[in-house]
C-alpha cells in the first residue's frame, strides 16, 4: 500500500489509519509514522549491526545498505536514529472554509507534535522541498502536485482553485527535522457542479497528450508481495526523448494510489547517472491487489507533464482473491473480484462496503 532484513520478506499493508484532527467542517484525518502499520521489527535494535533506514518509508530497515524497495531510493545509515519516538498529525484547515469550485482557496497545513500541540515542529527538506502536497480527486481521475510554504504563523499554505465540484483527497509529504517521514491524509467535499465520475478498470500502460508519449512497463508479473522493476519510456513525436531535466532532483515523480484511495506510494527513480532518457526506472512493490493509478511527472523543455497510467495488481502468488463485488440484489453466486454485471439478474456489481 515491512522491512529489508531479507529480500525475500513480503510487504506489509499499507492502510491508512486516521484519526480526525481539523478545525475545519471538512472531513480530515492524519496518519501515524508514515501511514503504515509498523511492524516490531522495524523499530528493533540490531545488537552488533548497524541500520540502514529508507527516508521515505522508515519502516523499510535493513542490515546492510542497498535500495528501498518501495521507491528505489538509497537506503541510509541512521541506526535507528530518525525513530524520535514521537507522534505526529497535520492539522488541516482553509480560507475561506467552505470549499467551491472556481473559486480560490487558500489550504493551509500546521504540523504537530501530539500532546505537545504548541511546539513547533520545523521540517527537513525532502526531494527540494519541504511539504509535498498531492491533491486528487476522489475517483482518481485528477491529480494535482503542489508545495505549501512556510509562514510566520507555523502553517504551511499554499493557493488552489479546485475546477469542478465533489470529493477529493489531500495527502501531505512531510519529514520532522530529526523524526521519521510522515504522511497526512484528509478528505474534503468541493460544492459547486459535479463532473460525471470516471472508472477505471483495464490496464492502462500508455499515455499520450501534446505529441509526447509514455509508455509503462514492469518486469514481471505484477502481483503482491513482490519487489518490481518498473520503467517508463518517454517520446516526442515518435522520438526518444534523451534530454530530460531534472524535476524535484530526480529524472522523474511518481505517485501510485489504490482505487479506494487508502493505499499510497511515493516513488522515485535511482540514480540517474548519464542517462537522460528516454526510459526511467523505479523500483517499488504492492502490498494489497487491487486497482491503481499511477502518476508519472517528468520534465522537459521547461515544462512538466503529467502521464497517467492504471495498474491491476493481482493477489501474491497461491493466494485466493478476496471477492470485493456483490450483487445489489444478493443473487447468490454473484460475488467477484471484479466490476461487472451480475450473472443472475445482470444489475451492476457494487463494491462492498
């Protein structure tokens, strides 16, 4: 959606427990450490060895150093060091508070230490930033990439005008300076007309839009548990583009999030050495099947783009799909793994709640 101390050890989940903590009407809610259910060993000491921790996923620990295998970044030498023992939450709110669409807003984060609410808690750059703020809409089909800055105040805002109305997300990138990267969630409704939902449901491994091309690749069956090579080829007009720039220091972002929205990955490429294009690795892996979106920023020419992509994840390998579609109506042998019709009375499956 846990740790190294053997490649061969499976990911662990990656739901998002969240716990209410905005003044605003909107409904907001924060992760723990990360949004990850952390495991005992992720926090155990390693008599005699020496820890090496992902600074994007904590709960990612290894003996020796090497990759994370969830955003490919190089695993640092902390010795546990950035497990400060506290917790954290981002208090969301805006200006004005009700949200609408076409209109200007100004969304505002204040991070917080718990039970120590007015103590400041300065933030550590990651990936040139401080706050990376991912807004999309409920049905996956927007995303939006912005940084709230720092004021005087403690708070970290930043403007936006949603286009249309309905449900959205809005999850916070952040690391305390000395703690562990964290990652806030909130949902929140935008009055204002709604535009018809989208669903995704086939694999989706090529985008296309202003004469550029990417096309998404893995290198092997996608399925849970298992640690996967993905890259991304980038063209102009049916020519490879080698002359990528950098973008937030790497040669690419990517963003994965699960259809319910619950499960997220923030992954980026490795080091990029003399290549410039036109393909762009990443490492990372899936601890729930389902559907995902993934997005994919890269520059060029001055300009960022945003490609788009939709992954099935299949369950790991042996294991027996939990049926997520039933039947309105219960009509017996219905249920699926799958959207679809119902084989009995052939209404539309729903998901289980």
């Amino acid at each position: 959606m846990k740790n190294l101390l053997s490649v061969g050890l499976l990911l662990a989940g990656l739901s998002l427990s969240t716990t209410s903590c905005s003044d605003n009407a909107s409904n907001s809610s924060q992760t723990a450490a990360d949004g990850h259910d952390h495991g005992t060993e992720a926090s155990a000491t390693h008599a005699g060895e020496h820890i090496y921790t992902c600074p994007m996923h904590p709960e990612v620990v290894s003996n020796e150093p090497g990759k994370c295998p969830k955003c490919g970044m190089t695993l640092e030498h902390t010795d546990g060091a950035n497990n400060d023992g506290k917790t954290y939450r981002m208090v969301f709110t805006s200006a004005p508070a009700q949200l609408a669409a076409g209109k200007p807003v100004t969304l505002s984060f204040l991070p917080q230490i718990e039970g120590q609410e007015k103590a400041p808690v300065p933030l550590a750059i990651l990936h040139e930033k401080k706050m990376h703020l991912i807004i999309v809409s409920k049905d996956l089909s927007e995303f939006y990439h912005e940084h709230p800055e720092f004021t005087a105040d403690g708070k970290y805002n930043v403007p936006f005008t949603f286009k249309t109305g309905g449900d959205y997300v809005l999850y916070q990138d952040y690391q305390p300076e000395g703690g562990a990267h964290q990652l806030g969630r909130q949902e929140v409704a935008v009055a204002g007309p709604k535009k018809e939902q989208v669903k995704f449901t086939n694999d989706q491994m090529r985008w296309q839009k202003n004469g550029y091309e990417a096309v998404l690749s893995f290198d092997k069956a996608v399925q849970v548990g298992q640690p996967l090579a993905l890259q991304v080829n980038v063209s102009r007009n049916g020519q490879p583009v080698t002359n990528l720039d950098n973008y937030l220091g790497a040669l690419g972002h990517m963003v994965i999030i699960s259809e319910d929205t619950k499960q997220y990955l923030h992954v980026h490429p490795g080091d990029a050495g003399a290549n410039r294009g036109p393909s762009i690795g990443f490492q990372t892996g899936f601890e729930q099947a389902g559907i995902y979106r993934v997005f994919l920023q890269f520059n060029h020419g001055g300009q960022i783009h945003t490609a788009d992509f939709t992954v099935n994840v299949a369950p790991a390998a042996g294991a027996t799909a939990a049926a997520t579609y039933e039947c309105p109506m219960k009509c017996e042998g219905s249920a699926s793994t799958q959207p679809g019709k119902c084989p009995v009375c052939n209404m539309d499956l729903v998901k289980k709640s």
